[in-house]
C-alpha cells in the first residue's frame, strides 16, 4: 500500500505584537519599518500568497502577559501552530 507523501510549510519564527512606543523604545527611527503594530491579519495574506501552511509564533516581550496575549491570538487563527512563550525560571512557582 502507497501512503501519500504529505508536507506542510510553517514559518518557523513570526512575532506579532501591539507597538507600545515605552516598551518597544528600542526601535528607533531606522527601524520604521517595525514601529507598528504587528497581527495575524498583517501575516495571513503572506502566508497564502507564498503556500506556506501556517507559522510558530515566537515571544517580543518577555512577560507572562505577552504569552497571553499570544495564546488568544493563536486561539482565533488556525494558521497559528504553535507558540514559543517566556517564562521566569527562576519563579517560585515554576514546576
């Protein structure tokens, strides 16, 4: 019996967030480019036009707060496979 030979394509590193001009000071002029807000609807039509079949999307700010903000996202955007999240290892209350 043959089995179909079955490939996705997943952008393996894609941030997404809401420019907040304090916290994102680092970027500077130079940077314009990305002193914006950056969303699932900003990607998807990337990702269509170029068939890839979703994306990993990877932390910008290192809060707990910016993990959920990602897990909503990822909850209403099936493109969205996985989520790579900050953590405080050295919390007392990491198991």
């Amino acid at each position: 019996m043959r089995m179909n030979n079955l490939s996705i394509k997943i952008d393996a590193h894609q941030h997404f967030w809401k420019f907040d001009p304090v916290r994102d000071s680092w970027i500077t002029e130079e940077m314009a480019a990305i002193k914006k807000d950056f969303l699932p609807e900003d990607l998807r039509p990337i990702l269509k036009k170029n068939n890839i079949d979703g994306a990993v999307v990877v932390q910008s700010d290192q809060t707990e707060v910016h993990n959920d903000f990602l897990l909503e996202l990822a909850s209403k955007n099936n493109f969205i496979k996985g989520i790579i999240g900050w953590v405080d290892l050295q919390a007392g209350n990491v198991q």
